[in-house]
C-alpha cells in the first residue's frame, strides 16, 4: 500500500557530461550504456533498482561512466518508442547510439574516438531519419493505451502537452522542516554553498533548486532542516492539516515523504501512525525520521487493510490519510520506465484494491475527523472514480470539504488553480509538479 518506486539517478547526465565527455564519451561508456539497455530494456523490475544491481556487478566502474549510463538508460525509456521507430532497429548498441546523439546531444563527431566505421555509417542513416514524422501516439513516447485513455478525458491539445510534460527529467524539490530552519534561512544557506533554489510557487514550504547539486552531505538535508519531496507531495499534507495533540494515521505511508511533512505540521506533538504493508519500505523511513527530529512518529508494518493494528484504531483518530497504490500515472517523469511496465489490465486491476483501503480507513476516523484519499495518477478511474464511488457508499457518514478551503488555510498561494470542484487536482504540464488527484471527506 504504497506509491509507486520514485527512481531517478542521483547524478543528472548534464553535470556528467561536463567532467566525463568533454573530449566526447568513451568506447567503455558506449559499451556500458548498450549493456544496461540489454539487460534492463525487458523490465523484469523497476529500472532504478535494476540500474542499481547493474552498477553493483560492475563495481570498478567510474563515477562519471555511472553517471552516463544512468542518464542515457533513463532518457532511453523516456523516449522509448519513438527511439525504437527512427532507429530501426534494436541491437542494443544501435539503441545507446541513438540516445547518445538524439537524446543527450552528442555530435557525431564527439563520437569519433569510441565507434568505428560501421556505427559511424548506421549513425548518419539514423541521423537522415530524425526528421521522419512519427504519428502522434509514437511522437508522445505513451503506450497506445494510455494515450487512448488520456483522449478519452482531455482534448488533443492538452493530452499533447500533458505527455510533453513527461518528457523531461523533474526539478529537484526540496521542503523545509518548520521544526529546524525557515524557507528563506535555508534558501540563504543553500546559496552561501553555491546552491541556487527559489521558492516554489505553491507550497509555503518548498525550494526548488536548479540543477542536480549533490545534497547528501549537505548540513542542511544531513541535519534534516531539508526533505526531498515533490511540490505536488507537499500540498497533499497541507489537506489533511492535522493539528498539535491529534491522533493522525499516515495509512499507505511507504518511504514516508508525506509522513514526515504531518509529523511537523502537528509540531512534534500527538501521535502519528505510518502503517504500510511492505517493511522495506518503512525501513526507509527510519533514518529519514532520524534525521528529522520528529519523536511523534510511530512506523508498524501490517499485513493488509484490515490488520488487527488497524482495527484497534477505529473510531479514534482525528485524520487519517490514504495515500493509495495506484499506477503511477503523474511521476513519469521521474519513473519514464512505469509507461512500459504497466498495462491498462494492471491500473483496472487496482480499482478494488483501492476502494478496500480507503473504505478500511474511513472506520478509523472519528466523528468529525477528516479523511483524505490521494493518489499520484492522472487518470481519473484511479481518483475521481474512487471517490464518487466512497461518496455513494458512505455519504450518510461523511461529507466532502472542498479542496480549495483546506488549501487556502494552509497558505497555499494560487490555491484556486490547484482544484477541479471539491478536488486538489495536479498536472505536469499546468502546474509543473508531479500529478496527482486528492479529495476530502469530514465524518459526520
């Protein structure tokens, strides 16, 4: 019960590419890139955990070939199918060649050093064809499916810039832990390290820094003053407004992004619960929590919607939060490789499972609590549909608060461009954060 894998390198190719291509890349690194792409292309896991055990068998491997592998293996799923179509072909060297030039704007020239007269020759054939025009479908780089499915809610304008939208690698969010620092303190330290951040333009919290600065080591997010965290994440904490004392529960809580952002809402008081099915998962979370300096926050592991730990807990909390699996949809630009790991049978076959959890967690609230369901997904079988359905089932127990209220209490700037009726609903190409669809429920 949790988001989707949130996969991205650490190293964007753009600072790679300065340091290890100057003089342009290296046969190994033509090599290495065509080897990653044949041994991750089929998909059998996530491609950052796949890249992950790649780099793990391949330990005498350089930082900055690292760097490029990772770049070009992700900008290949982010155009995979239009890749695969202007290159005709799929030997995997053929396909890091493409990406190489197409995609991370290698010349042909910079080339030179690491091919040979044979890939020399398929390069120029390749480069002839870039000016092919693809159908709209292929030119979008979406399964025929999913593309369908956005036809069927969105004009072909904004189904068009919607999918452009993913086709770029996310800004790097941070939020600002109110329990250690403010925004404009940590945007000032973050300069006096040459670190560039503005605000974003939504949430109160957030930064949004230029580049792909490594933050690791930086006193800052070391300290826990600063979170890696999706603007459109943020603004999900900002519906469930918990306050000091209350008793929260955090019900798909994964890696704990959004947990941690209650935890100082409710400025370390209370008591807030981070359950989720998969103890890897809440692992994560652990040195995360460290770092923060949260002491409300209670981890447990349960084994389904209807664990006796949740059970215990119905009727007695004040927020609870349902932060749903679901496809994924709104965090390809982060995740490119989920458009080719699921299937319009997968997302359908989530619908029930999502229903199940948030109807297990409405029992929890009490009786003027308030209850949230999101979900980082786009299409609206997995949102809008989810909802309408709990509003039938359950409408003589809870009612909807409007989206927009909760968001204008929590100082949200521009919060009218953020709802759709009663819901929050976020897309990548209007709003620049990662999709999303909430909505909110009072109990009776």
């Amino acid at each position: 019960m949790t988001e989707p894998t949130k996969g991205r390198p650490a190293i964007e190719f753009r600072n790679a590419r300065r340091e290890s291509t100057a003089t342009g890349p290296r046969a190994n690194q033509v090599a290495g890139l065509a080897e990653a792409i044949a041994e991750i292309r089929p998909l059998a896991q996530p491609a950052d955990a796949a890249l992950h055990d790649f780099f793990r068998k391949r330990k005498a491997m350089g930082q900055h070939d690292r760097a490029l592998i990772a770049d070009g293996l992700f900008a290949y799923f982010r155009r995979r199918r239009s890749l695969d179509a202007l290159a005709e072909s799929q030997h995997p060297r053929h396909v890091a060649l493409a990406v190489l030039v197409r995609e991370l704007g290698i010349g042909v020239r910079e080339l030179e050093g690491a091919i040979g007269a044979d890939d020399a020759a398929w390069l120029r054939e390749f480069k002839s064809r870039l000016a092919t025009k693809l159908s709209d479908t292929i030119a979008a780089d979406l399964p025929d499916w999913l593309w369908e499915r956005l036809g069927s809610v969105y004009d072909d304008e904004e189904r068009k810039a919607l999918a452009q939208s993913w086709l770029a690698a996310a800004p790097l969010d941070l939020r600002v832990n109110p329990l250690k620092t403010t925004r404009d303190e940590a945007r000032a330290a973050l300069a006096a390290s040459g670190i560039v951040a503005h605000p974003t333009p939504y949430s109160p919290l957030g930064l949004r820094v230029a580049g792909r600065p490594s933050l690791a080591r930086h006193p800052l997010f070391a300290g826990g003053a600063l979170e890696v965290q999706d603007e459109g994440s943020q603004l999900v904490s900002f519906l469930v407004a918990p306050k000091r004392t209350e008793m929260v529960v955090d019900f798909c809580a994964g890696a704990g992004g959004k947990t941690l952002a209650l935890g100082a809402q409710m400025r370390n008081t209370g008591r807030l619960y981070a359950f989720d099915i998969s103890g890897h998962r809440l692992a994560a979370l652990k040195p995360r929590l460290q770092r923060s300096g949260l002491a409300n926050v209670h981890p447990a592991q349960i084994a389904h919607e209807r664990d006796d730990r949740v059970k215990r807990l119905a009727g007695k909390i004040d927020r609870v939060l349902v932060d749903a699996p679901c496809s994924g949809s709104g965090t390809l630009r982060r995740t490119p490789d989920l458009k080719w790991r699921q299937s319009e049978e997968s997302v359908a076959a989530l619908a029930p499972t999502q229903a199940a959890i948030l109807a297990a967690a409405a029992r929890l609230v009490k009786p003027g609590g308030r209850l949230v369901y999101a979900t980082c997904s786009v299409l609206e079988s997995e949102g809008e549909a989810v909802a309408s359905g709990f509003d039938a089932a359950s409408s003589s127990e809870f009612a909807r608060v409007p989206a927009a209220d909760a968001l204008g209490r929590g100082h949200v700037a521009a919060f009218q461009t953020l709802v759709r009726g009663d819901d929050l609903r976020l897309w990548t190409h209007r709003h620049a954060t990662d999709g999303f669809f909430a909505a909110l429920w009072e109990r009776r």
